[in-house]
C-alpha cells in the first residue's frame, strides 16, 4: 500500500494546524505554542510527531479534557528548583513558560530541575533538550503516557512507550540531540506503519493473542515491546519513576485510569533537567567534546545523533504531507 501525498510550504502547515487548534477551543497563545512545535517536527522529518497529532490534539479539546485557554504557572521552589502547573494544557505552552526559568538557573549555578504537572504532551522530546544546548547547558528529559509496552519478559502493557532526550551543546554548532522511545518503536511510527501496509521488524511488538509479529496494525491491537530486552525495559521503568512521583505525577497506568478515552494526550508529568558543563567540570570542555566526536566521526558508518533532523532543516522548501491527513486537518480547520 502507497500513501499519496501532497506538497505543503512550512507557513502552510503552521497555518493548517494553528487553524485547527483554533476552530477547536484553543486560544491565539497556545495554538501558536502547538502549531509551532508541530512544523518544526514535519521541518526536521519527525512526521509522526507533525500533522499526524493535530486530530489528537483535537479530540482532546473537543472533549474538554485540555483546556485551550490554559496558561502555565511557575513556581520557585528553591533557586534551582522549578515546578511547573501546566493548569490542564498542551505541553509546547509550558515548556515557552518554564525552560528560560530553568536555563537561567542552570547557568548561574550549574544545575536546576524542572517539574511540570498536569501537562498533556503530545509532541517529540528534542525541542526540548535543544532549546537547552542552545544555551550552553546539557539538556536531559522524559515523559511516561499510557501502557503499551510490556516488561520485559511479560506479555501485559505497564510501560508507556516512555520516551527520552538528551542533548549536549556545541558552541557554534548544532548540538548533539538524540530523542528515543524506550520501546522498540514509537507508538506513532507503529501507527503510521499500520496506515500505509508497511512491515516493521520482528521484535517490535506483539499481536493482542501474544504472538511475535511483523504486522504493525495487529501490533497497534496488542503490546510493544522495550528496546534491547531487559535493558530498555529497566530504562523505561526508570522513566516511570523521573516522570511519575519525582515530579508529583502519575505513572503510566495512573494516567489512563483518570482519562477518558477522547484519543488525545492524557495528562500527566515531565522531567526536565539542565546542567552547565562549565561550572561542573570547572573549565572548558568544548574542545574536548569537538576531539572525540573527531574520532567518532571518522568510523565507518557513523553519525553524530541529531545530524538527520539539522540537515532536513536546512530545507525550508515544501514538504511532501499524506494526502488524506491533510483534509482531515483542512476540515477540523473550517
């Protein structure tokens, strides 16, 4: 099976989901907020994380379990400690509200933590982190959402797909950035497959009677699996925890017993972290970094994790869109 697809300038996909969010409850400030993390996900090739979310996000206003009018408190709690009271709303709005508190922080005394409740993030992690590395700091963050990956070893979802980024800055360059599910595969990318008939690798998941498959539409029925066994899975716990009580929210299965259901982002946390190398290690390390990646770059194969995002956007031409996600978008626009 072959998606159609249809060319789009990024300011028409920016006005096409703002549109969207707009027709739907949001206000000016946070449809642009959303609107603005979703191009620049289709800017850097992370469709799943684009258009693709704008009928989720929808639905979660429709149902008014987000509030489109939301705006985010921040709270100091020490100088280096902030929580954030996303107040019911998208996650782009409070990340603009609390990461210039926590980067200021950062660089004034080497680290400061970020916690942000009742949030409803539905977006890539990278933007995040990179805003972070952007400004010196090294950038490390993660969300649970709602159980879809079993524990290693089992066959009953616990984990959300419970993804992470890291960043470290490049004075001058773009930094290193990686944003990874820790399960096998991002629930969007399983998604995505599944509408266009294409195979995903043997380990990904399994079909709701427990059976290894290729098929990502019977893997969407049933479980994903952690990455790399028992390592990812013991990752993706860890991530529980960081995104779940450290920052006075809800684990994964917490989060889903309180939603309804709407098929939009479900409520819940996000650890943000941001560390100075400068003020840690007390010099700096900029040359350092710039002499191992030197050696890392000169194997055979490699890439400095980030590259493929920074080199997409290099491209502000048109991007190629599916078709009938476009006019599904378009309609909830109009």
């Amino acid at each position: 099976m072959t998606s159609t697809t249809t060319e789009l300038s990024l300011d028409e996909i920016f006005n096409l989901a703002k549109a969207a969010l707009i027709n739907n409850g949001a206000n000016e400030e946070n449809a642009d907020a959303v609107a603005t993390t979703v191009t620049n996900a289709e800017r850097d090739g992370s469709v799943s994380h684009g258009l693709f979310r704008i009928p989720g996000y929808v639905k979660a206003l429709q149902s008014n379990k987000v509030d489109g009018s939301a705006k985010p408190e921040i709270e100091e709690v020490t100088p280096t400690i902030f929580r954030c009271d996303a107040h019911n709303g998208f996650a782009p709005l409070a990340h603009k509200h609390g990461l210039q508190k926590l980067i200021q922080a950062a660089q004034a005394f080497g680290i400061a933590g970020l916690a942000i409740q009742r949030c409803h993030h539905f977006a890539a992690l990278w933007p995040e982190v990179e805003a972070i590395s952007d400004e010196g700091l090294v950038g490390l963050t993660s969300v649970s959402y709602t159980p879809a990956v079993a524990p290693s070893g089992g066959t009953t979802a616990l984990y959300g797909t419970n993804p992470m980024a890291f960043s470290w800055p490049r004075p001058g360059k773009n930094p290193i950035v990686f944003d990874m599910a820790t399960a096998s595969m991002a629930k969007g990318e399983i998604q995505i497959a599944a509408r266009d008939g294409h195979a995903v690798p043997l380990g990904t998941g399994l079909s709701a009677s427990g059976e290894l498959t290729t098929d990502a539409a019977e893997i969407d029925k049933g479980v994903l699996l952690p990455f790399g066994g028992h390592k990812g899975s013991v990752i993706a716990l860890m991530i529980e925890l960081l995104s779940g009580p450290l920052v006075g929210e809800t684990f994964s299965y917490e989060s889903k017993e309180r939603d309804n259901g709407d098929g939009g982002p479900v409520q819940g946390g996000q650890f943000i972290l941001a560390m100075s190398p400068k003020i840690l290690s007390g010099k700096d390390t900029s040359k350092q970094t710039e002499d191992f990646l030197e050696k890392y770059k000169s194997i055979d194969g490699v890439r400095v994790p980030g590259a493929r995002r920074h080199n997409n956007r290099k491209d502000t031409g048109p991007r190629q869109v599916n078709t009938a996600l476009i006019e599904t978008v378009s309609n909830l626009g109009s």
